[in-house]
C-alpha cells in the first residue's frame, strides 16, 4: 500500500466514523495534537488499519511524534519498508505484534 492509498483509508475512516466531509486529509496532517482524534479514536484507527492491512502496527517501538502525523503513522503500518511515497508497492514484510 502506498502513502497515497493510505490516505484514502484513513480518509474513508474519517468519513464514516467522523462525519467529516469537508475535512481535506493529506500526508501531513496532524492526527493527534489537532484534536481530529482523541485517544479512543485512535485505537479504532490502529484496529481499522491493522485489519485493511493484515499487519500489526506496534505502538511501542514508535516515537509518538512518529505516529501523530498521517505520513508516520504510514510508515509504522508498512513496516517502513515501502520506499518513498510516490513507488509505494507490496512487500509482505510484518511488523512485530501489537501492544494493544
């Protein structure tokens, strides 16, 4: 999944979990010091993309500052192996199980 797929799903997330229709997401948007989600919301968001993506998403390891930003929390659902945003692709790497 590239970086822009993964903006779709949290954008489809949002639209039906939010109702938010206006809400423009991109790759820098603040999940977290905006106030877009609050802590239960992302615990709905890890489970939502942990199940479109069949990955774990291991909060622990990660740098909060890492996974408040659309982009980090990318990388942190991919296992950072994707490459850069714009080649995207598959590689059927897991990320260790999660802390939830």
């Amino acid at each position: 999944m590239n970086l822009d797929q993964f903006v779709e799903l949290l954008a489809s997330w949002f639209r039906a979990n939010k109702q938010t229709d206006g809400l423009k997401i991109t790759a820098d948007t603040e999940l977290l010091g905006s106030g877009l989600l609050d802590s239960f919301d992302f615990l709905d968001v890890i489970v939502f993309i942990e199940g479109k993506t069949g990955r774990k998403i291991d909060l622990s390891v990660a740098d909060p500052n890492q996974f408040s930003l659309v982009s980090g929390l990318w990388q942190l659902a991919t296992g950072g192996d994707e490459g850069p945003a714009s080649q995207g692709g598959a590689n059927g790497s897991t990320v260790s199980a999660s802390a939830l």
